[in-house]
C-alpha cells in the first residue's frame, strides 16, 4: 500500500521541481528547515496541516489543488491489484 | 484560515455519522483508541498517514473519496474573502 504521506511528498516535490526552484529557497519562503522539507518530500515525516498549508503557500499553490491531486493519484494506487497478476 | 486536519475530521465523522456508526465501534474496527478518534474527528490532532488509511478501511470508505471531498471543502474555504464584507 501507497501511504498518503509518500503521495503528498512526490507532489509537494514535483511541483517544486516544475518551478525550477530549490529546496532551500522553498523552505526558506515557507519558513521550515531545509531538512524537514527534504523529508516531507521524500514521505519520511508526516507534515502538520499547518506547515503543509505553509509549503503550499511558498510555491504559490492552493492547499485544495495539492489534494486534488494527491487523491486523483491515490485512486489510482486503490485500483491497482493487491497481488501480482500472472 | 481553517486548518486542513479540522476538514479531514469534520468529513471522518459526517461519514461515520450518515452509517449511523458510534465512535466505539469504529475506533474498534480500526485498532486506534476512541478518544483518538474522538480527537482526530473534532480536529484537534492529526492524524498519521497510516492511522487515517485504519480509519477509512474501517469506516469501509476508500481515502481517495475522503481526500476529494476534503479537496472540495477546502476549495470553497479557499474562496472565501479574508475579511468580512460589509
């Protein structure tokens, strides 16, 4: 299983990247260390609505589009078989 | 500004609610505490990615749907003007 932390990070990031910018510009426009962003990213910590709301703010995104995004990839994800098809 | 784990709780529970569902039992189903639950529903922590995944499979509704609704809410919220009109 996909965890919902994983998917917000591969968007949060591919968003960023889309943007050309860095990680140390974006998390020093939404005021968050450099490392805990690199994290999030990567789906190793869970971020606080709040600084989720923060990341998307210094990208210059809406919150409502990130999830949009975030479920229309989950649903995807639940689609999938749960075991190998031979 | 509303905080996003406030709508994720605010849409747990509508939907435990429309299933005519009690906190026990659901908390029961997904393995997680009632004032847990209670907490998450009323906003007041965040719930992790693999705690909310548990409570979605408990409440037999998938994230997915869960996150599009929420997508949907935050987006209305988003259009609201900051301040009031007079």
């Amino acid at each position: 299983m996909v965890v919902l932390r994983s998917i917000i990070g591969d968007e949060l990031r591919s968003r960023r990247l889309v943007q050309g910018r860095t990680l140390r510009d974006v998390s020093g426009a939404a005021r968050v260390s450099l490392g805990y962003l690199s994290e999030v990213e990567r789906g190793q910590k869970e971020a606080s609505s709040e600084l989720l709301a923060a990341i998307c703010g210094a990208l210059d995104v809406s919150l409502s589009d990130v999830l949009r995004s975030v479920s229309d990839k989950m649903a995807r994800d639940e689609q999938l078989p749960r075991t190998p098809v031979a």
